[in-house]
C-alpha cells in the first residue's frame, strides 16, 4: 500500500533538521512507525520477537551499538530499553549534528528510568489517529491557517460532500491507518473493536509489566465513553464502575494512568480567564478519548445505533472534531482547551497557537444549534471586551477567530464575524 502522507511530515521534517533526536508519541496503530521510516535511512524494531531478546541484552551491556546504522536511524519502540534514550542524548551531545535519531513509542515512560530529560537535544512530536482530511473525507476546501489570517471565504468553494451518515461512519470505525486497504466499511469497524479489545486484553497490562483485570478496564472505558465531551468528575465514574464491578480508588488512578500512558486519554483543560469570578467558570478537564471510536467501541455500539440517535451521537462528533482540530493546529503549537460558566455559556474549544493567537469555537452537529454556537462566541468576546475596558494593565487578548464547527453541508462567513465550517471541508 502506498504511503497516505500525514499533516505532520513537514513537521517532522523540520524537528529533525532542528533537533538532534525527534521522540514521536502517539497512541498504538496511529501511524508513527510508517511516517518515521519515510524519514529514517536506517531502523531497528525493537518489538522483533526474533531479535528482542538479543536488542534487550545489547542495550543492557553497550546501547551504544544499537544507535550503529545510516542516519536518521529509527528505534522503534526504544521504551522496551529505556537506557537508550540516555545513549541516543549522549550520542547527539558528541556529534553535535541535527537529525541523527527518530525515536517511536506507543506508551510514555517513567522519567525516573532515565537519566536526562534530553532538553534540547531529544525534541517531541505528537501523532493522532488520522483526520478526515488526510483520510481522505474532508474536501479541504477551508485552511484552518486561512481562517486565523482572516482571509475571504468564497460561499460557493465551501461545500463538503459528507452527509451525516458519513460523518457517523468515520466516528465509528476511527481514524486507524490500517482501515485505508479495508475494502468494506464492516471490515473497517473491525479495527477500532479489535484495537479496543487488544487495549483492555494486552496493552494496559504490557504498559509497565502491571497486572491488569481486562473486566475493569473495559468498564472504565465504558463509564468514560458515557461521559465523553462531559464534566463529569472522577469519583463519578468511578461510582458508575462499581454499579458493576468492585473497584478501589488507588486502583481506579493507576488504570486510569496507564490509559494515559497510553494515549488513549487526553482530556480536555479548561480556559479560565478573568472575565468571571473564579467561582463561575468551569475549572475541571472534560473528559475525551484521542480518537473517538475509542468510545463507540467501549459503548459497544455501531452505526446503526447512532443513526437513530443524534442527540447521543453529537457528543462523539465533539470528539471527532476535537481529534481534527489538534491534527490540523499542531505545525502551529495548538492547544485545546475549553471555557464553560455556570450561566450556561460556553465554548466548546479554544484552540491557542504558540504566537498568543486563539479561537473560540463551538461544535454543532446539526444547522438548528448555529445560532445559539454562534451567540455564545460573540458574548464570551463582548466580555473579554468589556473587562479590557475596565483592566488597563494586564488586558485579555480578543479572539482572533470565531467558529462554528459543524456537521452541515455548507460553509459561510456570518455578519457578526462568525464562520461557520463544515468539518467536512476543513484541513490544516
């Protein structure tokens, strides 16, 4: 199968010609193996059953050897002998050269098994599931670089040709790179289901050598999808796990860390700016998977379910977009966050780039809930506004952008400055 270019080669590109060493992370299955050997001259897998043993004795007795190869040299899943991070580090302080090393991980590790953090020679990229553009659903025809630029969006351009049933489709089966040589969409669902069941049966066990019931596990998962895109708190879920199976707090933390290690959690913080009192904004993360076929699977549901209820679906289609919108702002430092008050107003990401530039955005599945989406983004600016007016010293900056994401067919710029985008029609 030819290689389906991913929006973070170029940014893989320029880490290596920056960095001595460039630690790709990601959940397993998203792609980083294959987008790093498009890069790397020479590899070592160090999962090889043939040569695992052996690569673990070398690393224990002169790791040294195993950085041997043309540069770029990939060490896949180098966290089955984390000393090599410390020989990859040392190796880039003497040659003093960029681009020597990629190193690839499907679960983070212990920073105490390291001997140094690798500042400024070892730098970080963040991989996710594929997005809707790069899997070839959405057209592309919106920049997400274009809209913070403020430039003209042409109406008549801004039509996405996936409906509904597409959208819920794509949520479903995940963004796996793997579905891309599936022939049928029944085949296609079978890897999101075979990747969850390989995530509660192996890899939460397999993170750190921990024993871990699969039972447990997949209730958590479950419990967490039913509050997927939600506030609800951890001794929530954990009250609903144990409706069903017998779970300790002290447990709870440790599955729910290993989740993370994994990537397969990544919540969502929230924005707090001094437009309220501290007390009326919402402060806890909202709770979000880093592909949301993580949640249909954990839900055990299809399609089918969904297509009969919207209103559940719209949840899962935040998450979508949530996926999308790090995908596409990531060249850009993009961070998401979100802001949500007492009074009911809210934003459901606020997407930071690294240059102080922001955007407040609302999710909408459906046309009927745009105007409300877009009455929430003018109000927070009218009072980012109206406390500028008061506080001369230390200012808010006003939103640079103001969107609406929806799961509509059509895309246009509003009258009070809002655009309103189909995810359909975004890229990066």
């Amino acid at each position: 199968m030819n290689y389906i270019k991913r929006i973070c080669d170029s940014e893989l590109r320029d880490k290596l010609d920056a960095f001595g060493a460039v630690h790709v992370i990601g959940p397993k299955w998203c792609g980083k193996t294959t987008t790093a050997k498009q890069f790397a001259k020479s590899y070592i897998e160090m999962q090889d059953p043939d040569m695992r043993d052996s690569y673990i004795h070398t690393a224990q007795i002169k790791p040294s050897n195993l950085l041997v190869g043309e540069n770029p040299r990939l060490i896949d899943e180098w966290q089955i002998a984390p000393n090599l991070w410390d020989a990859v580090r040392v190796s880039v302080d003497k040659r003093n050269e960029s681009g020597l090393y990629i190193l690839t991980g499907s679960n983070s590790i212990d920073k105490t098994a390291i001997m140094h953090t690798g500042t400024g020679r070892i730098d970080t990229l963040q991989m996710y599931p594929m997005s809707l553009y790069e899997s070839g659903e959405s057209n592309g025809k919106v920049s997400l670089t274009s809209l913070f630029e403020n430039k003209a969006l042409a109406d008549e351009e801004c039509i996405s040709d996936l409906t509904i049933d597409g959208i819920i489709q794509a949520a479903c089966r995940g963004g796996w790179p793997s579905i891309m040589n599936k022939k049928t969409d029944k085949a296609k669902l079978m890897v999101s289901g075979s990747y969850f069941d390989s995530l509660c049966r192996d890899d939460v066990s397999n993170v750190d050598s921990v024993k871990r019931e699969e039972q447990g596990t997949r209730l958590l998962l479950r419990s967490y999808a039913r509050n997927i895109s939600t506030f609800a708190s951890n001794r929530t879920i954990l009250r609903d796990i144990n409706a069903n199976y017998s779970m300790g707090e002290t447990t709870f933390y440790d599955y729910l860390s290993a989740l993370k290690k994994l990537y397969v959690i990544k919540d969502v913080e929230a924005w707090c700016p001094s437009i309220r009192s501290k007390t009326a904004i919402q402060s806890s993360d909202k709770k979000e998977f880093i592909d949301p076929s993580i949640a249909v699977a954990a839900l055990g549901v299809g399609p089918e379910y969904f297509n009969t209820d919207l209103k559940a679906f719209g949840f899962i289609f935040e998450t979508l977009c949530i996926r999308d919108l790090r995908v596409y702002s990531s060249s850009m430092g993009g961070t998401i966050s979100y802001y949500h008050d007492r009074y009911g107003l809210e934003a459901d990401a606020v997407l930071h780039l690294k240059d102080g530039r922001y955007a407040l955005i609302e999710i909408k599945l459906g046309s009927n809930e745009i105007e409300e989406g877009a009455s929430h983004l003018n109000e927070i600016e009218r009072l980012i506004a109206e406390y500028n007016s008061h506080e001369k010293q230390v200012p808010l900056r006003l939103p640079d952008l103001k969107m609406v994401l929806t799961g509509t067919p059509f895309g246009y710029k509003r009258e009070d400055g809002v655009f309103v985008i189909p995810i359909g029609c975004l890229k990066n």
